[in-house]
C-alpha cells in the first residue's frame, strides 16, 4: 500500500504539497497571533487543491473514491461507508445526550480557576501528571508549541503543549492528550519497529487513545480528585470552590 501511494504521487506533486504546508503552517502562526483568519485563508486553499489533486492521483491508482484513499492514508481498512454508519448512529444519540448535559450543566454551573498562573509552575504540574500515567521521562520529553504535537520514535518521544497564563486546563489536557498518543506509540513492539507490523494502525486508533485519556479520564472525579493536591501544591489554588 505505500509503495503504491508513492508511485501514485508524482515528485512535482509531493514538492508543491509540501511547501504549501510549510508555508501554510508559518501564516497560521500569524493568523492565529493577530486572531484574523484572512491572513491564513489563502494558504489553506492552497493546501485543499492540491490535497485534492493527490487524492484523484491515488483514487486512480487504487480504484477508489478520492476521498476513500485519503482515508486509506489515514486509517487502513475504514471507507467512508464506514465512517457514515457511525455518524448515522451518532446523530440519532448525541442531540438528545446534549441537551441533557446542558440541562444538568445549568443547574451546577461550573466555577473557573481565576488568577495569573506561570508557565514554570504549569509545568511542573503537568510533570507530575504525566509522571502519574507513566509517561518515561527517561526516553521522551515535554515542551511548548504553537499547537500541541507528538512525535519521535520508541526510544525519544516528544511531546508539546500550550500553556496559558489565564487557562491552567488548556496546557494540561493539551499535554495529556499527547501522552495519549506517546503512549500508545510507545507500546508498539521495537523489536518489529522497522517493519509495518510495528507501525501504528492509523488516525483513528492514535487519536481514540488520546481522548481516551483527555476525555475519559481527565473528566472523572477519581482524576479531579487526585489533582486537587497538586493545583494547591504549584498554583496555591484554595477556596470554597473546593468544599
């Protein structure tokens, strides 16, 4: 299958594409800073046609719908029928869960950490937490990024965050969701790394394991429970809204 896509994909294609990433990453940058999506726009046409050129490239090459094959780059084996009978079963479920969850939301509004908090001790409070779900600090590292990323290989593996002054959960979950990821790659068997067995088995698989912990389990009460100690302890966060 990747032989294949890479026959697909002719030179001139891959080299365009991957300037106007690059190029449409930098004014992202920028966009984001001065909050105006018109500096980015642009650029991210740029991206989508040629995304779209890739994808007719590949349908042809592996008798696909285009977007089946961009899908098959992404997760191997699921199809867009796939994804719409999930989608077809969420929309029957979720409009009524929501309202249900605004409904109990209203009566218990949530109360909002208020102050300054500094990136250094944001960041030893994620330290712990990570510490806690078994992130090896001995084969990875945590660091800062415009936008929260994982990346490295079993025996170094990256992960980066956001912090916010006004925002202590934006860096946590951010950082969280990464460890999600590393885990997850962290797991697959070194002694089969250069091998596609020892590879990941796509998006989907990655990114379930990554809200797995951001949602699932940074939402529980066990999690706020056990975190409770730790924003008093770096950030002096007490008062009633912990009674």
């Amino acid at each position: 299958r990747q032989r294949d896509h890479a026959i697909a994909t002719p030179p001139s294609l891959i080299a365009r594409l991957a300037k106007a990433t690059a190029r449409a990453e930098v004014f992202w940058v920028e966009a984001r800073k001065a909050n105006d999506f018109k500096l980015f726009a642009p650029h991210l046409e740029e991206v989508v046609h040629l995304v779209r050129d890739k994808a007719a490239l590949l349908g042809q090459a592996r008798g696909l719908a285009p977007y089946d094959a961009l899908v098959e780059v992404f997760t191997p084996g699921i199809s867009t029928a796939d994804i719409d009978t999930i989608f077809k079963a969420l929309s029957r479920k979720l409009p009524g869960l929501i309202n249900e969850a605004i409904g109990v939301q209203a009566q218990h509004a949530p109360l909002a950490l208020m102050g300054k908090f500094t990136v250094s001790k944001q960041r030893q409070l994620v330290t712990d937490v990570l510490k806690a779900i078994g992130f090896p600090f001995d084969r990875g590292r945590l660091d800062e990024s415009e936008h929260p990323f994982t990346e490295g290989v079993p025996g170094d593996m990256r992960v980066t965050t956001r912090f916010d002054t006004d925002d202590v959960f934006s860096g946590l979950l951010g950082a969280v969701h990464e460890t999600g990821h590393a885990m997850y790659d962290l797991g697959l068997p070194q002694q089969w790394r250069d091998q596609p067995v020892g590879h990941d088995r796509g998006l989907a698989l990655e990114e379930s394991q990554s809200l797995l912990f951001e949602m699932n389990l940074c939402r529980s009460r066990a999690f706020v429970k056990y975190l409770k100690p730790l924003l008093e302890k770096y950030l002096q966060v007490t008062g009633p809204e912990w009674s």
